[in-house]
C-alpha cells in the first residue's frame, strides 16, 4: 500500500496535464515544440491503446470503461498483497495503476480519452499519448525487468 503515492502523482500529473491541453490546444493543430521529433497535439481518442476500435460505434466506450476498472481492482489488490521486498514489480504496478485510472476518469466522464503528446521522425507519427499512457508504459517495463531480474529458488 506504500506505493499508492505513485499512483496518485500519476492520476493527478494526468489528469492537470489532459485539462491544460484539452483548455490551451486546438484540436488537431499541432504545436512544434521540438521542430525534428516532438508536437503537441490535442486528440481525442475513443479507442484503445492506438485508437484501436475508435470507430466501433460508441459501445467500446463503456466495453473499456468496464475493462480498466476491473483491471484496475486487480492491480490494486495484487499490489496490496504484495510483499515489501518486491518494490520493482510494486513501482511498476502502480504506475500502471495511475495510468489505468487516469484514463478511466476521461473514458468515463467524456467518452474518451484525450491525448496530446506527439512524437514523430520525418512525416512517420506515434500515436499521440498521454501522461497516463507512458506511465502504464514505464510500468510495463519495470514488471518485464522484474520477471527477467527475480532470483527464483529451484
């Protein structure tokens, strides 16, 4: 439970961050900020993760509002449960934690999730992001090095 300060900086830089974009940008206009590599971009995304099934017709809304919520009970519990030697594997699931709640608060007050980060080479874009979206990403990598770093006793 010791780590549900991180969650909460995650949810609180995400959720400030998505109203200062979604108040200060224009959608789709991006703003250089970076002129070779990184924009911000105002978007909305009712999808998944790439805006996978953004054109679904309005019923993933709910689908991934359901989802993230059960998903997020889930990793809260396991985190709970967790023992306090383990603080990779803890630090990784808390961040994923703040960005599965911070992503459900916009799905489900807005119906989707707003993105802003933009980061591209050349004319080749990433799909736009958001504070929440590289926290899950960071806490992905901290449970991958976790899995390939734990001694395990044979």
């Amino acid at each position: 439970m010791r780590w549900l300060w991180l969650t909460a900086v995650v949810v609180v830089l995400d959720q400030i961050t998505k109203q200062w974009a979604d108040r200060t940008l224009d959608y789709f206009q991006p703003v250089a900020v970076i002129d070779c590599f990184f924009n911000l971009t105002l978007l909305y995304n009712k999808g998944a993760a790439f805006s996978f099934l953004s054109d679904a017709g309005g019923w993933q809304r709910w689908f991934f509002t359901v989802l993230s919520a059960v998903v997020s009970v889930v990793i809260f519990i396991w985190l709970k449960k967790l023992p306090a030697d383990k603080k990779v594997l803890a630090a990784g699931l808390a961040l994923i934690l703040g960005g599965a709640i911070g992503n459900l608060i916009d799905r489900s007050i807005y119906g989707h999730v707003i993105d802003f980060i933009d980061v591209y080479y050349q004319n080749r874009h990433w799909p736009a992001f958001n504070i929440a979206d590289s926290a899950i990403t960071l806490g992905a990598a901290c449970l991958l090095f976790d899995m390939f770093t734990e001694k395990r006793d044979d």
